[in-house]
C-alpha cells in the first residue's frame, strides 16, 4: 500500500460526513443522484456540501441510466467537477461529458467489465473506469480472480465491499490506482459512520 492510493468516499448527505472524509484525505468525495436510493441527494443539497470541499478534492455526481442532457444540467446546478456514470450509458456519454467540462468515471460490474471485448476495454481504459459488485452500493465483493489475472491498464478503482478491515488486503492484492467505498462506512444503511470514514481512508493510504 501506498500513500498516493485514491479514495473516494460516496454517497455523502450530510456536512458532518463531507468533513469527515475530507479532513481524513480523501481525494473525492460523491454524491448519489441516481433515483431511489437511501443516499441520493437534490442538487441544491450536494451544491451546498460540495462549497465547503477544497479545490484540492474532487466532488463527484453518481448518474445511473439517466439521459445525458439530464446528467448535464444536474452535474452543473450541483456543481460537481466530475461525474460518474453507474449504469449502462455507452463512451460517447462520456466524451460529451468531458466536452461539457467534467472529468468522468465509467462504472461497472466486474463480471461485465470482463465480458467486454478487447478492442471495447481499450476504448474504456483511455480514461477512467470503476469496478464493482453487481449491485453497486450494496456492500456485497465480487470474485476478483479475473479482474487479478487480467487488470485494466488504465486508471481503476476497485469498488464492492470494502471496508476498513478489508481493504489494505485488497489493495495490496488486485493493485487498483484507487478504492471507491459507501456502505462499508456506514452504521446502517445510507448512515455514513464518521469513525469508519477515518478509520478507511487510513487503511487504503497506509
């Protein structure tokens, strides 16, 4: 494990948990507005915990399925500086995003990031992709042994399950550049446990 690895935290509500993150040092803090969930967010609420986020700290918008112009207009009313997408939305999604002034993230199943193939991986590891269960913030890991023997060549986060107890091994196992967490902190569901939030980001960057 390294100092430099990438943390994200995701699915913020609350400033209590934005400052927890950030003063622990995380390098991103996420904010959910796919539909339906227990931690998705108005704009208006993720736009007023994102100004009290430095420059320094990426604030991202989770999309899932949504149309593009909607995820536009949301990511610039929040006032995220990134977006990621958690559904099945295709690269060209992702080049109007960066054309509109967003950096990205792709997300996926690690079982359909596997499935893809070649020449549609390498059009994906050009930026950077994230790497999760099938049923994201479930809290629920994945078998890793293919993800282990073939890695992206890119920018990855690994996603799915970790916790603070967990996630050292992990990373010094499958070497992700990063690790993206929501309900392995969090005391019950959509509750971010401020203890945890430290207690994690001190295990990924130990």
């Amino acid at each position: 494990m390294v100092a430099d690895t990438y943390v994200k935290i995701c699915g913020l509500r609350t400033p209590e948990a934005v400052a927890a993150a950030v003063d622990a040092g995380a390098d991103a803090v996420g904010f959910v507005f796919a539909p339906g969930g227990p931690r998705t967010v108005s704009a208006t609420l993720a736009r007023s915990l994102g100004e009290a986020v430095p420059a320094g700290v990426e604030t991202v918008g989770v999309f899932r399925n949504q149309p593009i112009g909607e995820v536009i207009e949301t990511a610039r009313a929040a006032a995220v500086t990134t977006v990621q997408l958690h559904g099945d939305e295709p690269l060209a999604d992702i080049r109007m995003l960066e054309g509109a002034g967003f950096r990205t993230l792709r997300a996926f199943s690690a079982d359909a990031y596997s499935a893809l193939p070649a020449d549609e991986k390498a059009g994906w590891e050009t930026g950077r992709i994230l790497l999760d269960a099938v049923e994201p913030g479930a809290g629920v890991t994945f078998d890793a042994s293919a993800i282990q023997a073939q890695p992206p060549r890119g920018f990855w986060l690994l996603a799915g399950g970790l916790t603070p107890a967990n996630v050292g091994t992990l990373i010094a196992t499958l070497r992700p550049n990063g690790v993206d967490v929501s309900s392995g902190v969090e005391s019950s569901r959509g509750v971010k446990d401020i203890g945890l939030i430290r207690d994690f980001v001190h295990a990924a960057k130990m």
